[in-house]
C-alpha cells in the first residue's frame, strides 16, 4: 500500500498543477482580450455596416453599397469638412443617371455618345474624411425648390453643373415630359421648369459676371475680351429675385492682363487700360459683392460661389510624361496633397476676400470648395469624346491631343458630386432655418 501511495500521490500533484496552470493561462487569456477589446473600440470607427470594401487591381478601394438606402441620414457632424476626402470606385450606386436617360444633356459633355471607349469615369464616389455625405434625393430637393427659383450664374463650367442638377432631378419627373416641365432658351438665360412644383432651375450665362464683349451666349470667342469691372446691372437684373445663387467664375480670367474699360461699348470716349489679371479680378468681384449687398433679399436667397474648376494640361504635373495632357488618362490621381498648375491659389485668396468682407456687412456667401476634389480627376474630361463645333483639320485629327478638351467634365462625372455638395450645404441650411 505505501508504495502503491507514493506511486499515486505525485499523480495527483501533477493534476493539480495543470489544472492551476490552465486556469492561470485561462484568466491571462481573457485579459489579453479584455485589452485588445479597448484598444480596438479606441480607435477610429469602423465604416458603415452597409459597405462592404474591396481591394481593385491597382491598390485603389472599390467601395460598394449592396443595399443602398434611398434617403440616407444627412452629415451629421457640423465640423465634418466635406471637401476633404478620396475618391471612391462605386458601380453599384454611381452613376446616379444615366446619360442616354437625361433629355437635356449637352453634347459638349456627352462622353459616352461621342465615342469613348471606357467609362469608369461614370463611377467614383466621393468619400469626406470622418462623415458621409447623404444620398441625392431629387424629390426633396424639388420640394424644397417648390414654387422657387434656383439660378446658376457664371461660365461653361457653371453651365455643366446646371446640366448635372437638371439631369439629377430629371429622375424625379415622369416620362410624359410634355406634362410634367417645360423648357425655355431666351438668350443667355436657359430654364427648366418641372411643372407639378412649379420649381424652375436656370442657367444665365456671364462668364466675367460683370459686363463684357464676351457677353453673348453663342458669339463669346473674341481675341482682345474687354471687361467693365463696375457694370452688372445688365446682367443682374435676370436673377435679382432668385432663391438660391450659384455664381461662378475663373478660366476666362486666366490671362496676365485683362483690357479694362471704364465707360460703355456704345460710347467713343471711353478709357481703356491692360489691368493685372488678380487686380482687375478683385475689382470685378467687389462690383459683384456690393450689388448683393445692396439687392439681395437676406432672408429669403441662398448664394453659393463654386470655387476654381482645375485644368488638367500637364501631365508631368501628376508624374505623367512631359508634354502630354488629360488624353487617354484612365486612373485618377491618389496623391491626396495633390495640386496641379490647372488651379491658382492667388486667384482663390481674392474670392476668400471678398466673400469675407461682403459676411463682415451682412451677406453670407458659401463657397463651394470643389478645387481640391476636382483635382485627382484627371481622367474625367471629355478629350476628344465630345461635339466638335468646328470641323476638325487633318493635322488636328492626326493629333487628338492637340484638341483635346481638358477644361471641362464628362457627365455622369464629377459635376454630379459638386451637386451633390450643394445639395447637402442647401438641406442644412434649410434645417438649421428650421
């Protein structure tokens, strides 16, 4: 018997001791995970449980949405800056139209039918640093525009995102066009008018905002442009009673010198002078600030001020070969500090001026910050997939970069996300007047 307990008791030990040290093992266990569990809800939170994220063959995220929300809760963070982000690979929510569907696209934008081969431009989505933007809804906006006016102010760039806005709410208005809107050409002012809420969104072409010899809609491409920097009143009067403003105005400013003139086209003994192109800028913005000082209905109009739409002319600017510009571009840019020469920063400190001086008096003007965004995506012009208004020469058509277009955007495109900015900035607005 005693040799059969000696032979049994360190059986006995040796159980006990794994079994504490299993235990010990265990209790460190749920503390290692006890630990991780904090570290891990520390730090940034995860994106929404309705994405799902995939890797794309060039290391870019493809974010899609399998169950897309129709009316999406709004940002809901008031320090969120929007025009802060990446852009995102969607093909299953983007495009949000499509560009055969959209009765009033132009031709000039129309990538698609003219010809080009690839159309992944249709689908990057813009993704803001730390808030998502909500989801266009082109019903709300309508009613939120019911019995109102919505008026886009300035350039061709202007003129493209009013061709976005329309073909956005088009999705909205039923196929019997001839009931549901009308459509109206009156020299510079275009405006569609969707008839059961009695909304009109418009277009009124003034590429200097003030006067110029460029003021005619189709017969604007004058060698020697001429500026009266104090005159808006021809113009202004289209759209003194709008409800909501979208001015723009940058690319025909592009010049050293601007030919000013103080006095009317009718007079002979006007003054003219070759004024610095930010001077003569300034000045044109200031007699744009002080007529909506003086006839804005502070109450009643929202005014908006799209930033500086870049030009993509040189590729080296993103690495590419010297020489070349946007055509053939397939990619975007993914270098977030990116800024290309398409975008002068000077000309962006004088809006930020005088929209400052102008809130100092009273008018609060939003500046719609597209520059940034707008500046990875250097694939998204129209190059050479657009209507040519004059016939092309051999030696152009022997070298389509020469003749590519790389000012203006392809629809469905980045218009659609500078929409779908104002969209958002209109709906809180809208909110916070409750």
């Amino acid at each position: 018997m005693a040799n059969k307990q000696l032979s049994t008791a360190p059986t006995g030990a040796v159980l006990w001791g794994s079994i504490r040290g299993n235990f010990h093992s265990l209790i460190a266990l749920l503390i290692a995970a006890l630990v991780l569990s904090i570290i891990y809800f520390a730090r940034d939170p995860p994106p929404p449980e309705d994405l799902v994220t995939k890797p794309m063959s060039d290391g870019i995220a493809a974010t899609v949405s399998p169950n897309p929300s129709p009316t999406p809760s709004p940002v809901r963070d008031d320090k969120c800056n929007l025009f802060s982000g990446r852009w995102v690979y969607d093909n299953v929510t983007y495009p949000l139209y499509k560009e055969k569907d959209c009765k009033f696209m132009s031709d000039q934008l129309a990538c698609e039918k003219y010809g080009r081969p690839e159309i992944n431009y249709q689908y990057w989505r813009w993704q803001p640093h730390g808030c998502d933007l909500p989801r266009f809804n082109a019903t709300a906006l309508l009613e939120r525009l019911r019995n109102k006016r919505m008026v886009f102010v300035g350039d061709s760039l202007n003129r493209g995102q009013w061709v976005s806005m329309v073909c956005l709410v088009n999705t909205a208005i039923p196929s019997d066009s001839l009931k549901s809107y009308k459509f109206h050409l009156n020299g510079s002012l275009i405006v569609f008018t969707a008839k059961e809420y009695n909304a009109t969104i418009e277009y009124y072409w003034e590429p200097l905002l003030v006067e110029s010899n460029s003021d005619d809609p189709v017969n604007h491409r004058v060698p020697d442009r001429i500026v009266r920097v104090q005159a808006i009143e021809k113009h202004a009067r289209h759209w003194s009673n709008a409800d909501v403003l979208v001015f723009d105005t940058y690319l025909w400013w592009r010049r050293p010198k601007m030919n000013v003139l103080w006095g009317s086209f009718q007079s002979l003994d006007g003054i003219y002078k070759d004024v610095t192109m930010l001077r003569a800028y300034e000045m044109a913005l200031n007699t744009w600030s002080q007529w909506l000082e003086v006839h804005v209905n502070r109450s009643k109009t929202e005014l908006f001020f799209v930033s500086m739409s870049p030009t993509h002319e040189r590729a080296e600017d993103w690495g590419g070969v010297a020489g070349r510009n946007c055509y053939e571009e397939t990619e975007p840019i993914t270098r977030e500090d990116y800024w290309g020469t398409g975008s002068e920063p000077e000309m962006m400190r004088v809006v930020e001026k005088v929209i400052g001086d102008l809130r100092d008096r009273g008018v609060t003007v939003q500046i719609l910050n597209i520059t940034q965004l707008s500046e990875y995506r250097k694939e998204a012009h129209p190059t050479i997939y657009r209507r040519q208004w004059e016939p092309l020469k051999e030696e152009q058509l022997a070298n389509p970069m020469g003749y590519a277009d790389c000012f203006h955007w392809c629809l469905p495109g980045v218009p659609d996300v500078w929409n779908e900015l104002l969209y958002t900035l209109m709906f809180k607005n809208w909110v916070s007047k409750g």
